[in-house]
C-alpha cells in the first residue's frame, strides 16, 4: 500500500484539486445567478402556483411519449 501512496504523491495531483474547485464555484454562481434573474421570474411565479392551479390543468412533458393514461 505505501507503493501507491507514494505513486500518487509523485504524480504531483494536487493541482486537478484547484481546478475542480473552481469548476464547481463557477458552475453554482451560475446557476445562483440564473436562479436569482428578473427576466425568469415570470417562469418560476408560473411553476410555483402550478399545483394550486384547478383551472388550468397541465400534464408533464412526456406524458405522452411514456404511453401514460390521460
């Protein structure tokens, strides 16, 4: 088992470390920024009040391709 630490700390790997992390930051500020737009609240007010919605019923998107009973 010491072999293949020390293969892995040879490899000098802890630079991949750093990139993921910035990555990842980069992929949750984007989508905290989409989430937090002006210009998409309109579809979020739409998907919150979808279940309280009795007048205007809709089926999910692939209901139809899922053979599902309407």
């Amino acid at each position: 088992m010491r072999g293949l630490s020390d293969a892995v700390g040879a490899a000098n790997l802890s630079s991949y470390a750093v990139i993921a992390m910035v990555l990842f930051i980069a992929a949750f500020g984007g989508i905290i920024a989409y989430l937090l737009l002006r210009r998409n609240r309109q579809v979020f007010d739409r998907a919150r009040q979808m279940p309280l919605d009795d007048e205007q019923v809709q089926t999910p998107r692939n209901a139809e391709n899922n053979g599902a009973a309407q």
